[in-house]
C-alpha cells in the first residue's frame, strides 16, 4: 500500500492557501458556527447514545427512514466500521482511489484486488471492469465521483455492476460524497436501488458539502438493518459529539448556501480549467469541486514556495508525480492559484 498522506496538511505548511482539500468553496455557513457555539453548554454530558435527532434530520433530508441510517466521526469511520462488521477476505478497488477503502480493508486482513484506471481512457471506469467481479469477491468499492479524478461512473455501467454484484453475493459500496458538486447528482446516485438490493450501501458526509471537516460527521444509507446492527457493535457508543450532532442538524438546513455553492463551483471549475490549459497542464474532464491534471513534477513545492497548498497525487495508486488535485475555491482565489503557478512558468 503506497504512504498514507491526506490533503489539507495546513499544519505543516503553514500560511499556505489551501487547494488540497476539497470543500464548499462559500466556507462553513454561521449557523453551524453558531450551533456549535451553543452546543457548548452541553460539554459536561455525554453524547446522546443513538443520535437519534441527528438521524431524523438527515433521514428528512435524503428522504429515507431514519432505521436505515448510521453516523460515524466522518466517512472515513463508516468505511472502518463497514469493513469491521462484514471483515472481507477479498474485496476488488480501482486505482486510483480513495485511500482510506484499503486501508480498512487491510486492517481486518482483507486481500485487495486492484483495477488500474488508464489514463488513455481519462481515469473513467471502463466496462471491462465487470470482468473483474468473481464469486470469491466479498466487497467492491466505487466512489462516484472518484477521488481524486472527479470522474463519474457511466450510469448504465453502475447498474451493470450492482446487479452483478447481486447475483455473485458480493457487498457494494459506493461513495457518494461528492455527488453534491456534479450538475445532476439525482441521475449518478443509487439511492433509488437501495430498496431492492441489500448488497448496496451508500457513503455520504457533511465535510465537503458544508466545509466543515473539523467537525468530522459522515453518514451511510443502507436498507440492510443486519448489516446496520453488526457496524452500530463495531462502533464506540459515543462516536458522535454533542457539537457535530448540532451541527449536522443545523447544516441540513443551508438549503440556500448548498445550491449557491455549487453554482459557484460549476462557474469556477470552468475558469479553473481554461486557465490551467492555458498554462500547459493537461487536465481531465473532472466533474466534482476539484480539478485534476497533470503538470510539472516540482509544481506542488513551487506552489508551496508562492503560499499555495495543492494536492500531490503521486502517493495514490496508480498515480506517480506529476498528477495533481486542486478544489475550486471562490473566483479570487482561484487567481491567486493560478497567479502562483504563472510566476513559475
């Protein structure tokens, strides 16, 4: 498994602007801020066992009933808590991908079988992928959009895959965190499946849609209530804290601040791809709140040096130096980046 690095290490570079992680480009909304604020009074207890309230909430907003939901510290707990309650002997991922799908597979002794996404083919997963399902596969996680390309799954090839996975009694996983940020979202999701297949669960986070990934709050759909039951086991009882359970209530209701969001980043990503282009950098079709492209091998330290965070993706699998991820940020910004790297060109 390649180094475990994430984006968004403004704690090592220090005064940088960050483009390395990816999240709402408005920042998070004063209501969160504020919930949290309030939330204060509250320190002295315990976090409500269940997080019912939490629940209900996000249950009103994706339209699902509260029973088929569960929380953790962020996505990345769920994927933690999922791989811990089914403990996967072998489990299929393309590559490149989100890191932390094999991390916790690896730590339950799962064997990880890997399907390069070429880049003649623009990093989009191909139909041949399917060939690779077999009966001895437990698991298979896709993100849609993936990360760190941004680039969605063909919806006929989705369906393809989650029927097959059906029929060979295989467990699917797909992320749909970033879905927020693509035009019509409603088209890509399987939330619509998940009645009819048990084998589907769905990954989903406030990080990115409210930026608010210090609070750490992610959730998983799932109409599978066995499956629910065994992760809620492998699950800490207080997994959930008092200001992220606040918080989270008060984010379902920025209805307003995600659509402006996302016109925003639509509007930007277009400036932000025109501009990288200009400046040489070969940059893929990404459909999410990031742009990723191919540049320089010393773009991320002559970035650093003008006081720009970007996201190196040479430690993904699949990846090697000279690929890299930015988040579209708001429009002066996203000058600024693109200034940076000018002033190395």
């Amino acid at each position: 498994m390649t180094k475990h690095v994430h984006g968004g290490n403004i704690y090592t570079y220090k005064n940088c602007l960050d483009f390395s992680a990816n999240c709402n480009p408005l920042g998070t909304p004063e209501s969160v801020k504020q919930a949290i604020r309030d939330s204060l009074e509250q320190i002295k207890d315990y976090p409500q066992v269940g997080y019912q309230p939490l629940k209900e909430a996000i249950a009103a907003y994706e339209a699902v009933e509260p029973e088929h939901i569960i929380c953790g510290n962020g996505a990345a707990e769920i994927v933690f808590s999922l791989c811990h309650a089914l403990k996967p002997k072998k489990a299929l991922l393309p590559g490149p991908t989100f890191a932390e799908y094999e991390q916790a597979l690896v730590s339950v002794d799962c064997e990880v079988e890997h399907v390069l996404l070429k880049e003649e083919h623009g990093f989009a997963l191909q139909e041949d992928f399917v060939n690779w399902l077999h009966k001895d596969l437990d698991m298979v996680f896709l993100c849609n959009p993936n990360n760190p390309t941004g680039i969605s799954i063909d919806r006929d090839l989705l369906f393809r895959i989650l029927r097959i996975c059906r029929e060979m009694e295989i467990f699917l996983v797909v992320d749909e965190c970033f879905l927020d940020f693509v035009k019509e979202p409603e088209k890509h999701s399987l939330k619509a499946q998940l009645s009819r297949y048990h084998n589907l669960f769905l990954l989903k986070a406030f990080t990115k849609r409210y930026a608010m990934a210090g609070v750490r709050l992610g959730y998983g759909i799932s109409e599978n209530k066995e499956l629910l039951e065994k992760m809620t086991m492998a699950t800490q009882p207080w997994n959930i804290s008092v200001m992220a359970q606040e918080a989270g209530i008060a984010a379902l209701k920025e209805n307003e601040y995600v659509e402006n969001g996302r016109q925003m980043v639509f509007e930007e990503a277009k400036y932000l791809r025109e501009k990288l282009q200009e400046l040489g950098m070969e940059v893929f079709p990404s459909e999410a709140n990031y742009i990723f492209f191919r540049g320089p091998e010393d773009l991320f330290e002559k970035c650093v040096k003008h006081g720009v965070l970007i996201r190196d993706c040479s430690n993904y699998f699949g990846l090697k130096k000279g690929y890299y991820r930015v988040a579209v940020h708001t429009h002066e910004e996203n000058k600024k980046l693109i200034q940076s790297m000018q002033e190395e060109s």
